[in-house]
C-alpha cells in the first residue's frame, strides 16, 4: 500500500491499535511498547501517529502485536 496515497488517520489508526495485545514503537533507537488495554487515547496516539497525524509507517501486525517504524533489535525480536 502506498501510505502518501492510503493514509490512515487518527481515528482508523486508534481503532486498529486497539486491536493489538501490545504496541512496539520506535523511533531513531528508542523502542517503546504499551499494551493498548486501558490505555488513554493520547498515549496510544503518541506512539503510533506521526506530525501528519496520520499512522507512522512503517507499521504492520505480526500475531496480535502491532509494530511502527523501524529499529533493527525489535525486528529481529518479533520475526525471528
């Protein structure tokens, strides 16, 4: 999917994360991970949206844990 073209707003973005059991973000070589069950809006948002206001990318499911952006070590965590 081409995301300039299929951008994913806040709303859908909120919805599909709290679909997963647990949300790995990252950014430049921090990694963050919330489990989205009784988390706030805001705090979801702030993981996973970017200054676009629209889904970070990359992002992608494997099982039930959503990952955004890129760091080597969480890759090679969730696919190995």
């Amino acid at each position: 999917m081409d995301a300039k073209k299929n951008t994913i707003g806040r709303d859908e973005a909120l919805k599909m994360a709290r679909g997963a059991e647990e949300i790995i973000s990252a950014k430049g070589k921090a990694v963050k991970r919330l489990n989205p069950n009784g988390a706030e809006d805001d705090d979801i948002a702030a993981l996973i949206i970017g200054p676009s206001g629209n889904l970070r990318a990359p992002a992608f499911f494997v099982g039930n844990r959503l990952i955004v952006g890129f760091e080597e070590g969480a890759y090679k965590e969730v696919l190995t």
